[in-house]
C-alpha cells in the first residue's frame, strides 16, 4: 500500500508539472465569490482512474456581503424604514450584477481553450436565464454525449475540466432577484482503475480518530449518545416545515429501501469554545491525512469553511462498493453544545429534525432522550 500511494502522489505531481492544474481564470472566480461573502464549497473524492476536485456555490443576491456603513452608520435617523430596505435591495442588486458579470466574463475569456462551451442568456419580460458550460478533454480520444440541445445537461467521458452556471430569476420575484449555481470539477489522473478500488475502511478511520473523541469526553460536562435513526422500506417523511426530517438522502438506484444509521454523539459543552476548535482541526487533518493516504477507498471529503456549521458540517463520507454502506463524520454546533458524530449509514440516510436530542427515530415515531 505504501509503494501505491506513493506511485499515486507521484503521478500528481507529474501532473502539476506538465500543466495539469484546474484553470487558474475559475479558480480566481472561485476566490472572488468567496470574497464576496458566498459560500464556496470545496469537495475532494476518488472515482477509481480519476482523482477529483469540485467547487461548488450557491448565488443569491441575500447572500453578498454589502457595504452598509454609508447608508447606515451615522444616518439612522436620515432614512424612513422603507427607504432604507430599498437602499439595501438596491445595493443587493448591483452587487449580483457584479458577481453575474464577473461569471460571464470568465466563461468569455476561457471559452476559447475548451473543447466544448456554451454562453446561453436569455433576458425577456424582466425574467433572466442564464447557462453557461465549459470542458476541457483528457485527450483527443475523450468522448462528448450531449443532451437534447447545448442547455440540457450533459453527460462526458474522460474530461479534464468541467465547469458549468445556471442562473434563473423570476418578474414575480421582489426586486428581481434571482438564484443561481455554479460548479468546477477537475480531473486527475490518480494512477489507479476502478478494479484497484476498494471499500472505505471504517474500522481503521475509527481506530485512527478514537483518541482525539476520547481526549474530547475527558472535558468536564461532555457527553456522548447512541444514534438510532431507521426507516423501514416503503416508509417516507420529508423536509419541509411539518415533516420529521432536516435532511434526507433517497436512494438513485432503488426505490424507497429502507435506511438504518447508527453511531454516537459526542457533545461538548458550549464553555470548551478553543478546546472543540482545536478538536475539529484536528479531526479534519487526520481525514484529509487519510484519505490522500488511501486514494483506493471511496470516499469525498470536504474542506472546511469554517469549524462546528450550524448547517451541514459533514467532514468525510466514506463509501462501500456495492453502495450498501456508508460512514460520516460531521460536526455542529447547536444551543446545547458543539456535537461530533460518527455515524454508519445501510440504506438510505435520513436525519430527524431535533436529532440532538432524540433517543431514537423510528418510522416517523421520535423518542426524546431524558433530561
């Protein structure tokens, strides 16, 4: 294993050489949007003969960061209510003009080195839709399935680079903001074929993670709980308001089967700020630690954004084969405490609203923990 993964790491760094990096005019976009208060999410995973990277962000004008002090600061008593929200809309807007037109001149500039783009906008009855779509070959032998016409998604074999934007917004919509997505995947060569991949080890990820969630139970006042979530086959809840559910994950390949996901909860009380800090980046260097060391392993680790999210902090999946099984490592942060799960996933991976405080959910049926 360790003459592989260095014949891996090898190969990388032979592609860095010869040029094989993600394009650096989208990488530059990438940290733009990021400067601008989005949320670019960074995910690494292994897909057999191809090492992969993908950039990821959601565009709405509620999420810029905005300048607010010269309409704000010093003036409160200048402005009306509703002059001041229409101030702030305005500065929304020409703020997701800014970002819309940095997109669109990047997928302008780099249209040329594709093997494939597109630059569609339509813009009509104040109603926008944008799409945009670029790829890079492999080789000249990679192989291009388009979908019905050049707006459709697309399937492709052996691409270097693929980057694609959809942007969608509505008259009906206030002030005529829309939402948008945009996506970056890059392609490495990893070295290795589908037949050389294998199953995420569990057992040795755990083993590799158990002493920092020990030294985290030694805090004073920190707990830890059993998980017990399932849905039998044929079972459904959802996520919207009313349903029992906050996130939930269905099947591509079978209908409704059934999931069961069990593990532990380990809690830390919100007093141990620096020390659940220092706990998360040290559960994040050992994940991305071992996942360059097993590129065979299924796995999509995802860099952090920031420590203990309110909202998805999902470290590392790993992944079976056969896709039976499944393994997370998330951490959040909620008024009872900064929580780190490890979870086992078979089937389907649902998660119930109030699970910080749920002994077990079964079949939509929820029984809270005891105080």
């Amino acid at each position: 294993m360790k003459k592989l993964t260095t014949f891996v790491l090898l190969v990388l760094v032979c592609l860095a050489a010869q040029g094989q990096t993600p394009n650096a005019q989208f990488r530059q976009l990438e940290d733009y949007l990021d400067r601008k208060g989005l949320d670019v999410v960074h995910t690494q995973f292994s897909e057999g003969e191809n090492l992969s990277h993908q950039w990821a962000v959601c565009i709405s004008a509620m999420s810029l960061k905005l300048q607010l002090g010269m309409i704000i600061g010093g003036n409160e008593d200048l402005y009306a209510r509703q002059q001041l929200i229409d101030s702030i809309n305005a500065l929304r807007q020409q703020a997701l003009v800014e970002v819309l037109d940095s997109i669109r001149h990047t997928f302008a500039r780099v249209s040329k080195d594709a093997a494939e783009s597109y630059l569609y906008e339509v813009h009509k009855n104040g109603a926008d839709t944008i799409k945009y779509s670029f790829s890079v070959a492999k080789d000249p032998y990679s192989l291009f399935v388009s979908g019905k016409d050049s707006c459709d998604e697309k399937s492709y074999v052996d691409i270097r680079e693929i980057m694609g934007f959809r942007y969608q917004s509505k008259a009906s919509v206030a002030n005529g903001m829309g939402f948008g997505f945009l996506t970056h995947v890059f392609n490495y060569d990893s070295g290795l074929s589908w037949d050389d991949m294998k199953d995420f080890d569990n057992m040795a990820f755990e083993q590799l993670i158990q002493p920092v969630l020990k030294r985290a139970m030694k805090l004073k006042g920190a707990k830890e709980y059993p998980v017990y979530w399932r849905h039998d086959k044929g079972f459904d809840d959802d996520v919207t308001e009313g349903g029992g559910l906050i996130r939930k994950e269905v099947s591509s390949v079978f209908d409704n089967p059934g999931g069961l996901t069990t593990g532990v909860d380990y809690v830390i009380p919100l007093q141990y700020d620096d020390a659940a800090h220092a706990l998360f980046r040290e559960l994040d260097s050992l994940s991305h630690g071992y996942v360059d060391a097993h590129p065979e392993q299924l796995y999509r680790y995802n860099f952090p954004t920031q420590c203990f999210p309110a909202i998805d902090g999902t470290i590392l999946k790993g992944y079976n084969l056969d896709g039976t099984d499944k393994y997370i490592l998330m951490c959040e942060l909620d008024p009872e405490g900064f929580h780190i799960l490890y979870l086992r996933i078979n089937g389907e991976f649902w998660m119930p609203r109030d699970w910080q405080k749920l002994k077990s959910y079964i079949n939509g049926e929820k029984v809270y923990r005891k105080k």
